[in-house]
C-alpha cells in the first residue's frame, strides 16, 4: 500500500506553542510509519517550504491551540492549497475560537449558557453594574484564547482591574461571564455526518486551583480526570446531546471537545474546542480510548475523515 504523505503543523506563534510543540512530538511518535511519510512542519518559520511541498501531501494533521492555528487562519491557507486537514474547517473554526460569536450560536440552538456581559479595551467599566448583573464570582476571560490563558476569577470587585489587564494582554474584547459551581465535565464529538458522541470526562481540578487553568491542564497530577464521569446515565445522555448540538451549531467537522458545568441537574456550556488537546493523555485521546480507539487509531480515523470531507468538497 502506498504511504500517504502526511504534513504534522505544530509550534506556531499563539501563546500555546509550546503545548503545541509537545503535542505534536507525541503525535508523530504514535502515527503508524507504515502507512504515513510524516513531514514536520512549524508555521512559525516553515510556511514557504509548506507551499512549496503542497502538490506532493495527501493531507494535513493540524496540531496547533489559539490564534492563527485553531481559528480559521492555517484552515484557510490549506484550503487554497487544495490539502485536506482534520477538524472544522474556516468557518466552525473561526466562531468556535470567538467566544461571544459561540454563546450566541448556543443560545440559538437553545443550548443553556451562563449570564455573560462585554467589555472592551478602553471602555468605561462600570463594576457595581456588572455585579449587580452577573453576581460574584465573575469569570473574566478574552474571546480568543484557548487553555485558560489569560482567565482568571473575581471575587471581589477590588480585584476586576487586575483581571482586566491581564485579560487585555490577549485582544481587545473580554467576556465577563457568571461563576457556576459545580462539576466540570467535557463531551467529545467525533465524525463527519454521522457523529458519535464519545464518553463524558469529569475534571477535578487540585484544591490549589480555582478552575482548570493552564497550569491544571498541562501540570501532571494536579488535575484529576475521570472516565467515564460519575454522572447518572440521563444526565450523561443530556450531556452528550448538548455537545453534539454544540457541534453542529458550530459549524464543526471531523471532532470536537465542549466542556460544561453541571449544577443542581443542570447543565451549563462554556465552550466547543475545535482542535482539543492532542498527546496520548489529553481529553480527547482518553475518552476515546474508552469507546475502543488507540491513540493511533483515533489518528488514522482523523485523517480518514479528513480525506472523505476533502473529497466530497468540504
């Protein structure tokens, strides 16, 4: 059988390179060489040699978090490029990386979401108002940033100037949204047409986090993660439906990954990864690897479904 030349992108410029860089060393480390000639690529400094190399990839595996890697941006270019890649293409990439875009399209597909309000860099912020609508805690967070860069949580309004500044640090538009308590949860999505929703993943942040922040993510051992999640088998059903329709109200392709908050027999959506954390122990790998995929296997089956969609004219 002919290998398929596979084009790896990881590293990148967004403030998840280096968690980008990681995922991709275990990505190729678990693609089969036999079916695969894997070519590495870095959109940091390797663009011109992957323009260069189009005519001769069969399709590309996008290891890349945040800006210019999971919003539209590297899509685009490999759609002029006519090289087919897993996951959403521009379109559900760009409205599932922009927060506000996202909770809009929930609330239009009837998802439930938490009570949310807009600031902007420069803007009058007016704190007393904010909390007299959105209560304390606030969850203040940019719109375009993935991992929980960026995130932080205020308890008290004497420490919303602080949050702010450090949310502006990622864009000019910050989502401040209400704190829910409760248990965190996130439901995966895979396939083109015919999806199948992967089993739930409870996340138990360590009592030194407030929330499942950068250093919970990609700390080992601080965070534990169980599958599946210790939720009744309704509950888990309601769960699992709310990521497929976050799914499709996003326009996503190939995979996805949406975390939500379950409190007193309610969900709440937070938001839809298009490209989820891709090494052997991230979520996405573990709850498919309980509904039966290595983590080779879940690879080929993204290419797989990547080529199909290609073919059929995305």
């Amino acid at each position: 059988m002919e290998k398929i030349t596979l084009a790896l992108l990881s590293g990148g410029i967004s403030s998840e390179r280096e968690v980008s860089l990681n995922s991709g060393a275990q990505v190729l480390e678990a693609l089969d060489k036999e079916k695969y000639d894997v070519r590495r690529y870095d959109p940091q400094s390797d663009l011109p040699k992957l323009v260069a190399d189009a005519g001769h990839i069969d399709a590309a595996l996008i290891i890349l978090h945040g800006p210019y890697g999971e919003d539209g941006t590297v899509q685009g270019l490999l759609d002029l490029l006519g090289i087919p890649y897993q996951g959403s293409g521009v379109l559900g990439s760009a409205v599932a990386m922009n927060k506000l875009v996202a909770k809009q399209l929930y609330e239009k597909a009837s998802l439930p979401v938490a009570p949310y309000s807009m600031v902007r860099s420069g803007g009058r912020v007016d704190a007393e108002a904010i909390e007299r609508d959105l209560g304390l805690p606030i969850v203040v967070k940019p719109i375009e940033a993935g991992s929980s860069v960026g995130m932080s949580i205020v308890r008290s309004l004497d420490d919303m100037p602080k949050s702010l500044e450090l949310a502006f640090q990622h864009g000019a538009d910050v989502m401040l949204e209400a704190y829910i308590d409760g248990v965190e949860v996130t439901g995966g999505v895979l396939g083109n047409d015919e999806l199948e929703a992967l089993p739930l993943i409870e996340i138990i942040p360590d009592q030194s986090h407030d929330f499942f922040d950068y250093e919970a993510k990609y700390t080992t051992g601080v965070s534990q993660e169980i599958c599946p999640a210790r939720i009744s088998p309704e509950m888990t059903a309601k769960a699992q439906q709310y990521a497929l329709t976050a799914h499709k109200a996003l326009h996503c392709r190939g995979y996805s990954r949406t975390d939500m908050i379950l409190r007193d027999d309610r969900f709440v959506v937070l938001e839809t990864n298009t490209i989820p954390g891709m090494t052997a122990t991230s979520l996405f790998p573990q709850a498919a690897k309980v509904a039966g995929y290595s983590f080779g296997q879940l690879l080929d089956k993204l290419i797989q479904l990547s080529i199909e969609d290609h073919q059929r004219g995305r």
